[in-house]
C-alpha cells in the first residue's frame, strides 16, 4: 500500500453531501460492502469516478485495489451516470 493515510483524504469530496467520509468511501470500495451506507457501492464507485482523478487514484489505492474496485466498470453506464448527477 502505497502513501494511503496521506492521500485518502482526496476521497472526501465524493461523498460528503451524504454525510460519509473519505475513510468510510476507502473502507467501502475495498470491501464491496454497502450495507450500513446510504450509497451503494456501484453508486460510489461510479462517483469516485467522476470526481478523483487517476492519479489520485493511484497514490490511495494499490493497482490490484484498483483492479479488484473497478474490474467490471462498464464505460457507457458511466457516461450514463455522470450526465445523471449533472
């Protein structure tokens, strides 16, 4: 894991109008586990998406993260997705 405690920060913007912070967005990408959120993981994936840039993304997330997070992204629905939340 690379510098994740400096870096996680940049996970807080995503979903602060839900009231979850950037530790439970982390906690809830790598453990798939949505069950005591108000968002779902395929919806905080989508959003973390639009709103942290790759290399961010890189500095939080080890590439297997990343790859286990975002394996079975589909591109259209996430175009979908962004032109919904705008």
């Amino acid at each position: 894991m690379s510098n994740t405690n400096e870096n996680i920060h940049h996970l807080g913007k995503v979903c602060s109008e839900y009231c979850m912070s950037a530790s439970e967005v982390y906690n809830m990408l790598l453990s798939k586990n949505d069950g005591d959120f108000p968002l779902s993981f395929d919806t905080v994936k989508y959003m973390v998406l639009k709103d942290v840039s790759t290399d961010k993304l890189k500095m939080i997330f080890t590439q297997e993260e990343l790859k286990s997070i975002f394996s079975n992204i589909n591109l259209k629905k996430s175009k979908t997705h962004k032109q919904k939340i705008l």
